[in-house]
C-alpha cells in the first residue's frame, strides 16, 4: 500500500507540472515566433534595401498560411511603393504580429477583411503602413492597453496559446528600427495598427 501511496503522489505531482509545462512551451514558442517573423530566423543586423510591396506581400501570405485562413481575407493596398533600408526579419516579425493579432481577434471575412495600407506618413522620409480590421465589441480602454505586456482581452484570456505578447514584441521591434507602432479605433468598430517607419 505505501508503494500505491508513493505511486499516487507521482502521478498527482506530473499531472500538476504537465499544464504548466505545456504553457512554458507554447510561450516560449510564441516568443521565438515573435522575434523571428514567418519566414524565419535571419541576423538581427543586416540591414538592407527592403521593397515594401513583396515584403508586405509574403508577410502577409505566410500569415495567412500559418493562421489557416483564406488569403482573399488579407487585401493590400499599395498607395505608393517605396523602399525601407530596414532589416527584413524585423520588418517581417513586426508585420506578421500585427496581421496575426488582426486575423486572430477580429472579426475577418469577406465583407470585413484585414486591409493593408501603405502611404507617406506626416513627416518626410517616413513609411506608414496600416492593418484595419473589424473589432466589434472592443472598447476603447481594451484598445489603450493592447501594448501592455502580458494583458489580454476578454476573447483570449482561456486560450492557452495566447499569452499578451504579440503586440508587445512588435512595438518593442518597431522601435529598435526606428519605428512607432500604435493602435486607435473608431466609432465604427474598426482598429487600426499604424506603423510609421523611417
């Protein structure tokens, strides 16, 4: 009987170890993720002359892939098509959160489909790309904390596999490339993430 005892108490200990463990693996794979963008790891340092128009377009592929989701729900609107002297696995990773976090927790479809946008900023010599997506049921004070690490909305707070840090990494990414990565809604439901980047 005291093997039995002892047997038991192993199996218990395992069963409460094993939620945990699986939850440190998944967050440890959403970080790596995060980091390194769909397409993979590249050196953090190279910097070279990235043309938007296929950057976008493969980020946004190899999202939509990896999310399982019809690509006709990403729509690219190119509005001017300049190149970025940016590393290409940064710009993706930042990119491939966004458009992650839009597929993911919008309302996407094909009357709503994420929408990428590409345009001159205010300043000069500034980038801004914007994702818009349909939120609806997303007020504002959830939008002011979407950078917050760790925070998650109500949607994804069961899910295991969401830990609050998508959009954290992609603003901390932005700004290592000099970018700014902010989010904003409108009376209509829709978010939008815009990045403006030299």
């Amino acid at each position: 009987q005291a093997e039995d005892g002892i047997r038991d108490h192993c199996v218990t200990g395992v069963q409460t170890c094993a939620l945990p463990i699986s939850r440190m693996q998944a967050l440890a794979e959403v970080l790596l993720a995060g980091t390194r963008g769909p397409s993979g790891v590249q050196n953090p340092d190279q910097v070279t002359e990235l043309p938007l128009a296929p950057a976008l377009r493969g980020a946004a592929e190899r999202t939509c892939d990896a999310a399982g989701v019809d690509r006709r729900w990403m729509k690219l609107e190119f509005g001017s098509m300049p190149s970025l002297r940016c590393n290409a696995a940064t710009f993706e990773a930042v990119m491939g959160n966004v458009m992650r976090n839009a597929l993911q927790h919008g309302s996407v479809s094909d009357q709503h489909p994420v929408t990428v946008r590409v345009s001159a900023a205010d300043r000069p010599g500034v980038v801004r790309i914007t994702v818009v997506n349909f939120a609806p049921g997303l007020g504002a004070s959830e939008v002011s904390r979407m950078f917050d690490p760790l925070w998650r909305g109500d949607a994804s707070r069961n899910d295991p596999t969401h830990f609050g840090l998508g959009l954290p990494i992609a603003q901390t990414l932005a700004a290592s490339v000099g970018g700014h990565l902010e989010a904003s809604l409108n009376s209509a439901g829709f978010l939008t993430m815009t990045l403006d980047i030299p």
